[in-house]
C-alpha cells in the first residue's frame, strides 16, 4: 500500500503524463470538487458488482445495486419512493420493469447486501447498504454458492494495493437488533443503522 508521500507523488506523476498525452483537458474534464452531483465508492467496486452477478447468475443485480449506491447522499441510506425511476436507472423498463428491478432488489436483500423497511411507499420504502467488504467477507467464510475463490482472491489484492483495511483487519461491530445480520466473517459484522456514515423473472 502507497504511503500518502507515494500517493502524491502518483499522482503527480499521472497529471504530467495525462497532460502530455491530452494537453489543455482540464476544461473538458468532470470533477467532484468543480462539480455538485456525486457519490463516493470504493475502488474496489468493479470487483464488487462482478462477484455480485457471479452469485446470481441469471439474476444479474450490479446495476441495480450501483443505482441504490448512486442515490444515497454518502450515508448508505435511500429512500425508495420513484420505484419506476431506480428501475429504469437499473436498466428495466416496459411493463414489468418495476417487478424485475423489485425481484433483484429481494435478492441484494436476500444476499445480505442490503435491507429493506416498509413505509409511506409500501412494502419497499427505505434501504440501507451495508459495507459490502463485511459482506462478501461473510461469504466467504460462509462458503455461500458462487462466490469463487478466484474472484474473492482477485478482491483482496485489489483492496490491499487500495488500502482497503475493512477488507482485511478484524472488526467488531453489533449488528442492528431487530433486523437478521448478514453472513458474518470472523468478528466481522454489519454496521447498526444508527451507526452507517454513507430472483429471477
């Protein structure tokens, strides 16, 4: 893992050669502290979305998990009151888009991703996400079907040339009383809600 020095000194470097090759392309460039409209995640979420669709094969539900993610306000929380608009964002339109976006939004609760409570919009009113690191840390240690080691393996080196220590380091955490924890990895367990900062058709 880059020490913060190292880090800067990437980056630096990155900037002398993104300007070599496109000289002048700051103007034309999207940034978040130019720009108001964005999320924060976790380097390793390529990873994440593709070992979220190997456990469902047939039931791909990475786009509507990233949908879920990109509308929360960094506090891992979203309310679920335009079930017609997250669904098209999740690439389901037509008639029945907002009962396959419903069948892979179970199945990310069904995974332990994240949990749904009813309210105002029905049934699928509020969600939360949990660390998905703590999550597929569970799985791992659960064995869960479709969780290769090829890909888990793939995750862990990913996280630690990030420095993701949640993927790696113990971490003690109660789990929220009236809801089932997730799987849990070794000491590992999913935030509280009072504590979170940010099926096939």
């Amino acid at each position: 893992m880059a020490t913060v020095r190292e880090a800067s000194a990437i980056t630096k470097k990155q900037l002398a050669l993104r300007e070599l090759h496109w000289p002048g392309a700051e103007a034309r460039l999207w940034h978040r502290l130019a720009n108001n409209g964005f999320t924060t995640i976790p380097k390793t979420m390529p990873m994440i979305l593709k070992i979220m669709d190997e456990m469902t094969k047939g039931a791909p539900v990475s786009s509507t998990y990233l949908t879920l993610w990109c509308s929360t306000w960094d506090n891992s929380f979203v309310v679920l009151n335009k079930h017609g608009d997250l669904a098209n964002a999740s690439g389901f339109g037509g008639q029945r888009g907002e009962h396959t976006w419903a069948t892979r939004m179970k199945k990310l609760t069904e995974l332990h991703f994240i949990d749904i409570k009813p309210g105002k919009s029905g049934p699928m009113s509020n969600a939360i996400i949990w660390n998905p690191h703590l999550v597929l840390r569970g799985h791992h240690d659960n064995k869960t079907p479709g969780l290769t080691e090829a890909s888990y393996n793939a995750l862990m080196e990913t996280a630690l040339d990030v420095g993701a220590k949640d993927m790696t380091e113990s971490t003690a955490i109660p789990a929220a009383p009236a809801a089932p924890p997730p799987p849990t990895a070794t000491g590992v367990v999913p935030p509280p809600p009072g504590d979170v900062s940010n099926e096939t058709e």
